[in-house]
C-alpha cells in the first residue's frame, strides 16, 4: 500500500521579524495537515500554534481567523499543483509525450499528497464556497486547461491528435482517474484488496491511465 509522507513541523521557531516570509510559510504547512487531518470545523488554531511554537496572535496577524488560513491553504495548495505544471515546461515536447508527462504528473502528485485530497475533499464538502472567496484561484486553475488547450494545438497540427478536442474534458478526466486513485484507496482495497496499491500495480494502474487519455485524443 502506497505510504503517506510525513510532513514535520518545524523545532525552532522564527521570528517575524527576522523572517516573516518563512513564518507565514511555516503557518501554511501546518495549517495544511491540520485542516486535512480535521477538516474545517475540526482543526484549531491553537494546535496549528503549537505545533510551530508561535501563537494565536501571530497566525490571525497574518490571516484574519481560521477560515481566513484556511482560504490561505486552499491557494496555496493549488498554487503549488499549477506551479510543478509551468515547471514541467512541456511546450518542447511533441504533443502526445508532453500529454504523457502531464498525466503521468497528475497521477504521480495525486498519489503522493494525500492532503491535498482531503484538502479538495473537505472543500467540496462545504460546496466550494470558500474557493470563491480567493480571486487568485480562478486564474491559477484557468492555466491548467490553458496548457492542455496549446498541447491539443499542437496535436491537430501535426495530425496526430483528432479536432474538436475539449481541453477542459481531457483536464476533468485526467483528474478524475489520478484523484479516485488517491482519494478512494482505502475503501477499494478494503474492499477488492491492495493489488493496485503495491509500487508494480500503482505503475500498471499509471500507464493504463496514460493509455487511455492518449487513446482518446489520438487522430
């Protein structure tokens, strides 16, 4: 079964003043596993403080209140996911490999951050409502379609990839394979057991996926 990686707050604390950058950093790290272990309702600040030695004060100085934070993380998260995007710099690779890459990224993140899960989880939960309220998400995710969009392009120019392809599908099925994947484990192979969830079935599990989007887009 795949592990979760551990993510550890830091020993010593820093000081805003030397660093406020960091500690604002170090608050999101926190916050993060503490609002996917608990959800919204469920994680307190106070633990969030603790575990990184700052106080109350400090965290609401930076974010306002909790659910303030919690918008914090939910930009940051994503912001993170659309970053590792940019930095696969796929515009130099022929279309169907930078396609590749991109699933294979989807999938590979999705398995390995099981916060960032919950996180998406705990958001749907409250019917994304605090995603609204972060302006900057609409243009971050925007760019993960945007991407596929120029691959696509590219695709039917070189004719190997069919017309009339819709970059925002290709972007919801990539999402939706690699997410079930990492969000219904626990319950799948309780349930058919862990075949899928060893390093050589989640490496079958992952070239059946790429397959299957490369095979629905191909001319």
């Amino acid at each position: 079964m795949t592990k979760e990686p551990k993510i550890s707050a830091p020993k010593k604390p820093r000081s805003w003043k030397q660093d406020p950058e960091a500690v604002k950093a170090d608050i999101l790290a926190a916050a993060k596993v503490e609002f996917a272990k608990h959800g919204l309702s469920g994680a307190r600040v106070q633990d969030i403080a603790d575990q990184i030695q700052t106080s109350k004060r400090m965290i609401f100085y930076y974010f306002g209140d909790k659910e303030g934070l919690y918008r914090a993380v939910l930009e940051e998260v994503y912001g993170s996911v659309r970053q590792a995007e940019r930095d696969l710099n796929l515009d130099g690779f022929p279309p169907m490999e930078a396609l590749r890459k991109l699933v294979e990224f989807t999938f590979d993140h999705h398995a390995r951050n099981r916060d960032f899960i919950r996180l998406v989880m705990i958001e749907n939960i409250h019917h994304g409502k605090h995603m609204m309220d972060v302006e900057s998400l609409m243009t971050t995710n925007t760019a993960a379609i945007t991407q596929i969009e120029r691959i696509c392009d590219a695709g039917v120019k070189e004719g190997v990839m069919r017309s009339g392809l819709s970059p925002l599908m290709i972007h919801w099925q990539i999402s939706a394979m690699s997410f079930f994947n990492g969000a219904n484990q626990s319950t799948f192979s309780f349930n058919f057991g862990n075949d899928l969830f060893d390093e050589a079935g989640q490496a079958a599990l992952r070239e059946q996926v790429v397959q299957s989007i490369l095979a629905s887009v191909a001319a």
